[in-house]
C-alpha cells in the first residue's frame, strides 16, 4: 500500500471509504449483537413469567363457599380473600379441634414448644407475642389453655399476618390440593383445551363417584342422584338416560359381531394373500380404529337421535380401541371364530365418557363442586411472607430461603468488604514491588476465575470440618447443629469466592486516582494515611462501591458451593442466628425444578423472578451509589 504522502487524492478517497465499510460491518455486528441479547432476555423473562402465573384447577375437601356461608354476615362474598383477620381466625377456631387449634398457635407464635406451651404461664409460651389490651389476663399466672377460644384466636390474630390466616385455612380446613396447572399462554389463548385437560382430570372421579352413590346395577334413577352433585341436575338427567340407552348398543355382543366383521371384512377387502404378505399391523390397527370409530359414532346416531354428537364422539373413542384389538387378533389367528370377542366395556368407562360434556359445562362455569379452574399467581404475599410446606406446591413458601440468603450476604458483606478493600489498599499503596507481592497479586487475579465448586471444597474441609467448633457455635456455648453446616459456613464459603474480585476492582478504582492528588496532599504535609483517608478513598469509592456490589449479585446467584457446604433443601424454621441451619435462594430453585410435579416448575418460576428482582436491585444500587459518589466528587 503507498504511503500517505505518497497517495493520490483517489487513493485516499478509496482507502477511507474501504475504513468506513468496515466500522459499518463492525457497527452492524455490534447491533445484531445486542438485538440477540435483548430477545434473549425478553425470552427468558417471558418463560419465567409464564410459569410464573396462570390457570390452575384445584380440588378441597371442604367448600370455600360453605365456610363463608357459616359466618355470621357472609354478605354475598364469595371468596376466602375478602374475609377479614378475625373471620378467618373464627373458621380456624370453629373447624379445628382444640388440641390442633393450640397446636397452630404454638408452633407459629409460640415462644416455647412440646407440652410446656400449655403447662406454662403466657408470659413465658407467649414471651414477645401481643396480647390484645381488651383481654385482661395476667399472663403472669394464667396459661393458654386458660382462655377461651374466642381469646385464643383474638391472639392467633393479633400476632399473625393475613397471609398466614389465609394459608393455614386453605391448609388446614379447605384442604386444597392442585390437581393440573396451565400456564399465562395457555390461559389467554387457549381457554378451550385447559378445559378437555380439567375435563379429562376429573371424568373418572366422577363417573366412580357417580357409580359408588348409585349402588350396583345403577338404572337411570339412581344415576341420576348420584351425578346430581357433580354435574348438576340438567347434565345428570341427560348423562343417565344416555347411560341406560348407550348400554344395549355399546355392551353387545351382536355389535361386537357387527363391527368386528366388519373390520375384517375391510381388511380382506383391503388385503390380498394377507397371511403371506409383510403387514405394519400397527399401521392397520390405526386404520381399523378409524373405521371403528365412524362405525360406533353411525349406530348411536342411528339408534338414538337426540344423542349429541359429542358424546357419541367420546364413546368411540372410549372403546373403539379394544374393537379393533379383537379384530387384529381374529385377522392374525389361524381359527378367528376360536377368538373370544369379550370386549372389558365396564360402566365407569361407559359412564366416564357419557358425563365428560356436562362435566365440560361445569368446570366452565365454575358450578362443579369439589374442584374449581382458577387464575394463580404463584409470585403472592403467601410465598413471600407465609410459613408453608415446601414439599407441597400449594403450601409452599420462599420465606426461609429469603432470610436464609439475607442472612448468608450479611455475613458474606461483613467479612469480604473490609478484608477485600484493606488488601487492595495495601497493595496499591503500601506494598514494595518485589517478588514476593508480584506472586500474591498474580494469584488473587488467578483465583477470581476459579470454578466455585472449588470454594465450596475449600469452605467444607476449613469452616464445616477444621472449624467446627467455630462455626457451629459451639464455642460460643450456642451450638444449634451437630456439626459446621450452619449459615456463618456458607457466609465464609462466599465471601473467599468473591474476595478476589473485590480486591482487583478495588485495586484498579485506587490506581485510577491521578499521582497528582497524592503528591499535592504529600506537599501541604499530610501523612500517607491521612492522603488515603481524605484524598484516595473518597474518589475511588464509586469503583469500589459498584464493583463490591457487582461481586455480591454474583454470590447471591451462587448455588454449587452451597450444595458443598451443606445448605439444606427443606427448613420448617427461620434462621435467628448464624449458627443455624439454612437453605438460600438458588438451593431452593434447585430442589423444586428437580422433582417430577409440574406445579414445582411453577413456583420455581416465582422464585427466580424474586431472585431477579434482588439482583436486579443490587445492580441498580451498584449505578446509583456511583452517580451520586460522583456528582459530588465533580
């Protein structure tokens, strides 16, 4: 290439042109980059807040509505939520046995536990707990069992929060269980196929129930009642005279004789020298269902004309299978009439099938009684604040894993800050440039990169085994576990992991301040603390300040050394102190998206969004702790 001052006016045009063409493909890469990035952002937002909320069909063992109705003013409300604390405190009071209703007071408010809850005076069992004025006891003297119920519950309420009242009702006395969910996409879009899956979940409770109300050989009377209380009365009278109607024509061994010939009749038709001939019988028994299916859907249309179409639908495809079973088999044997044509076409699939319409009707219009379609936030005050049970997705609850994971980034702060900004102050400002520091700085720069499992290696051989006596509280006479799995481990555990990255962006925001404040603070006489003290520090803090913040959002996402440590999957107790055991937010992701159930995937779901909220507001922190440190240094 000619040089510049050899160049042509031309030349130069050509060459800044060729210049231009490439910033503007780097320019376009950087672009189609961040779109890539933005999509996949909103992509995985869009997933998450799709597990997060939708439609779930739940089932209780006792009516919500029955309970609002046994209150004094129920006032036409028709949901749990609008009761008030006190109402939901009378339907724990008025269905709960008295030992359970002690039982619930003891173990959420109770200050003492086992029997000595009743036997000792409340100022002792309720030590901490409020104690309405209006009540007038001497809880010096009197005991819990001394009250009444109605002052019992004055207290469950008085120190509970509405979450909790509604969580223990649900739990305890309406008794729900989640039979299916559905996520947000399917809830907008696709309202009809939620209801054949609801639909499809409960047919054969109940035809069983239908059948067990009616006794044996039911007729279309005793049918009738006994479906009445599932589908309603209108959608009984028509499931049990289509029962008592579909019974000679589905249970017939003529029809088995007519369909099944038929079958077989098309398959010669169909089929030349069949026995020699390489036949895909999976392929011919699909075809042979088909042609069942228009076989049964004509002769129910024939024989009863006022049957809609749809449950002839639901009857073919009920058992015509099975017919086209027996016809294979008469197809493939060497004697077809030694072929028994015993079809298994028992009532509570026959009634299964004839009920699945008006049990449609139901669900849809939420009159059915035992279960209900509902719209479900599982991000809710219940799983951020209530005390759940984690192994069920209804009851569960994020509350332990939220203070476990406050209390690991406390200890976790506590101890990496100053260590981390006291180390790089020392390198920076107070170290020789010698070997001996050039090999520490190295290696901190190579432990920032470090896989974390290795931390959490090293947090199990130091702080759960050679300091166990430490980190269990047994030195300090508050040993709460047999051994070091306790939440002041995983704090340790943390803050070596991100030690190194605070100390390099410490390093770098102190390096960052010009030589000049240094030697002009030497010049007016101030000693080298008091230049770092008034002079370094306070223009470095914003770097320091973002990249701490920054190390924190990344060990509060931490969950491979955790696991190492010992955090635990499943906690019935807050964390009070270090010393206890614990479980995190990122544990309790894991153990949920790991078990079968659908609906764990849905509160893992409502969890992650928590624990993008939390990172998200470090972050934001991090850039506002920066731009405000700044404006006042500019």
């Amino acid at each position: 290439m000619a040089s510049l001052i050899n160049m042509t006016e031309d030349q130069h045009k050509e060459q800044l042109k060729k210049r231009h063409n490439t910033g503007a493909i780097f320019e376009n890469l950087f672009r189609v980059a961040l779109v890539v990035a933005v999509v996949a952002l909103i992509t995985l937002l869009i997933d998450v807040a799709d597990e997060a909320f939708g439609t779930v069909l739940e089932s209780f063992q006792t009516d919500p509505q029955a309970l609002i109705n046994d209150l004094e003013d129920s006032r036409g409300r028709t949901e749990l939520e609008q009761l008030s604390d006190e109402e939901l405190g009378t339907i724990l009071m008025t269905n709960l046995g008295t030992g359970e209703f002690l039982g619930l007071i003891r173990d959420n408010i109770g200050a003492v536990e086992g029997a000595a809850f009743i036997n000792e005076p409340m100022a002792v069992s309720l030590d901490g707990s409020t104690i309405p004025d209006e009540m007038e006891v001497d809880t010096e003297t009197a005991t819990i069992r001394d009250l009444s119920l109605e002052q019992q519950r004055d207290i469950l309420v008085a120190n509970a929060s509405t979450a909790n009242l509604l969580g223990w009702v649900n739990r305890f006395v309406v008794g729900i269980d989640i039979i299916d969910s559905w996520t947000l996409g399917d809830t907008l879009f696709f309202r009809g196929n939620i209801i054949e899956d609801a639909t499809n979940d409960l047919a054969d409770d109940v035809a069983a129930g239908g059948l067990e109300r009616a006794g044996e050989n039911p007729n279309r009377v005793e049918l009738e009642a006994g479906l009445a209380r599932f589908i309603g009365e209108s959608a009984a009278f028509d499931a049990a005279a289509w029962y008592d109607r579909s019974v000679d024509i589905v249970v017939s061994e003529d029809n088995y004789e007519r369909w099944i010939g038929a079958a077989s009749a098309q398959i010669d038709t169909r089929t030349a020298n069949v026995r020699e001939a390489n036949i895909n019988f999976d392929n011919l028994e699909t075809e042979v269902t088909a042609t069942l299916e228009d076989e049964i859907r004509s002769a129910l249309t024939a024989d009863m004309a006022d049957m809609p179409v749809e449950v002839a639908e639901e009857v073919a495809a009920t058992f015509a299978p099975e017919f086209a079973e027996v016809a294979i088999e008469r197809f493939q044997a060497e004697d077809p009439e030694a072929v028994s044509a015993s079809i298994g076409a028992d009532e509570e699939d026959l009634l299964e099938s004839l009920v699945k319409p008006g049990l449609a009707i139901a669900i849809d219009e939420g009159t059915y009684p035992d279960a209900s379609l509902e719209f479900r936030s599982w991000l809710n005050q219940f799983f951020l604040t209530g005390r759940g049970r984690n192994s069920i997705p209804a009851e569960a609850s994020l509350r332990t894993a939220i203070l476990g994971s406050m209390w690991v980034m406390l200890i976790t702060m506590l101890t990496s800050f100053p260590l981390g900004v006291g180390a790089a102050i020392y390198l920076e400002e107070y170290a020789d440039d010698n070997w001996l520091n050039n090999i520490i700085e190295t290696n901190i720069r190579n432990l920032s990169g470090v896989p974390s499992i290795i931390y959490g290696i090293l947090g199990l051989a130091i702080f759960v085994q050679a300091l166990a006596a430490l980190t269990s509280g047994a030195a300090f006479g508050l040993q709460e576990t047999d051994n070091g799995r306790t939440i002041l481990s995983a704090g340790l555990t943390l803050a070596l992991l991100i030690l190194p990255v605070i100390i390099i962006n410490s390093q770098e925001a102190i390096r960052a301040v010009s030589s000049d404040i240094r030697q002009a603070s030497y010049g007016l006489g101030a000693t080298k603390w008091q230049t770092i003290w008034r002079q370094i520090l306070p223009i470095a803090v914003p770097g320091i300040l973002t990249g701490t913040i920054l190390a924190f959002s990344r060990a509060v996402g931490e969950t491979a050394p955790l696991i190492v440590v010992g955090a635990a999957t499943a906690i019935n107790s807050d964390p009070t102190n270090p010393f206890k055991a614990f479980t995190v937010i990122p544990i309790q992701i894991y153990d949920w998206t790991s078990r079968p159930q659908a609906q764990f995937r849905d509160i893992a779901a409502a969890a992650i969004i928590v624990l993008l909220i939390l990172l998200i507001s470090l972050n934001t922190t991090a850039i506002l702790l920066r731009n405000r440190f700044s404006n006042r240094l500019g």
